[in-house]
C-alpha cells in the first residue's frame, strides 16, 4: 500500500474482532511510529500498551470519571462510548507527552510545549498510516482525558497524558466521511512588485 492509498483508505474503527494482534505486529508499528519527525528530533512520545484485563481497567477507569463528572453537570461528550470502544477493542496504547523530562523544560511552557504536542500529533498520525497497512484497524480517542489523574496514576507516569489508540482487526467497514473541499479550506498568498497580497 503506499503513502496516499494508507491516507485516503484509513477510516475510524469502532467495532473490532476478537481475534488478538500479534506482540510482533504491535511492536513493528511502534517501531514505525518512532520515526515520525518530531521539533528538534525530540521524540517526546512515551506509549504505554494494555491488552486484557489492564485496558478492561482503562475502561473502568474512564467510567468512573465521566460519571463523577456527569454527576456534578458537566457535558462528558462520547467519553462512556469510547470505553465501551476501549472495552471491546484487543488493545490501546495511550500515548504520554515525556518532554518535560528533556532539557529541564516542562510542558506547561507553551514555548516548549506546543511543538511537543504537535510532534506527538503525527507520531499519533504515522501510527494510523502504519496501521493500515499493517491491516488493522485504529481510533483515536481523546476522551481518556475525562480520567486524566486517575490514568496517570494507575499506570504509574508523571508525563502528560494526550490520547489513547485502540488496535484491533476491523469488524466494520465504514465509508468515507464528509470532507470539505481543499478550496474552502486554503488561502493562496502571493507577492507582486509592491506588495504581499493573501
């Protein structure tokens, strides 16, 4: 498969097979992941991978925050549906921002932080691409953030928690989404002889 065939084929999986993924399939793909770029080659992703019974604990985990916060008021989104997600799916990988620990710098320096984040984004982004061609099927999910602490916690990290991967052998097919056309989206700047016009 190559690079825009992975990119235009991907889709957001909700609904896995049982069927379990090999550790040597999950271990290429976090060996692909680490070669995505990252701002001064950094590379401040940390992954943390739980099968069974640890991401049946993450789903409990995300539960129990959103219920703590459902009850005080607040909106907790898609967060008990990307448990059940959790749940069902072979595996999850949360992905840990570990720039903090480089430099002396932490990530609560926007300075700092925004190009970490940004670099974990397309690790994030090349673990999908990979994914796909590697046959699996893949979601982002940010609603692990609805039980940061208690994340953090139980697995034992100080990083900054951003997402979580679920991986698994794709029970669905979905279409494409909607997309907007690139027109709507880009802005052509251009320079003439007196001045920069976008």
């Amino acid at each position: 498969m190559n690079t825009l065939e992975a990119i235009t084929d991907r889709r957001s999986i909700r609904r896995f097979k049982s069927t379990p993924v090999p550790r040597a399939t999950i271990e290429k793909l976090i060996e692909v992941t680490g070669q995505a770029p990252s701002a001064k080659n950094r590379q401040p992703w940390r992954f943390v991978i739980l099968q069974g019974a640890a991401k049946d604990k993450l789903a409990r985990l995300m539960l129990d925050g959103a219920a703590r916060l459902k009850a005080g008021g607040e909106n907790i989104g898609s967060a008990e549906w990307s448990a059940g997600v959790i749940a069902q799916a072979p595996v999850t990988i949360l992905v840990f921002n570990a720039a903090h620990e480089h430099d002396g710098l932490f990530f609560e320096n926007p300075i700092y932080n925004a190009p970490d984040i940004q670099s974990i984004g397309g690790a994030i982004q090349t673990m999908l691409l990979a994914a796909e061609d590697l046959g699996l099927g893949t979601l982002w999910i940010a609603d692990v953030l609805y039980a940061y602490n208690a994340i953090r916690e139980w697995v034992g990290r100080r990083e900054e928690l951003v997402a979580a991967v679920t991986l698994g052998y794709a029970d669905e097919a979905p279409g494409p989404r909607p997309r907007r056309p690139w027109q709507e989206l880009t802005v052509w700047c251009y320079e003439d002889s007196s001045e920069a016009r976008c």
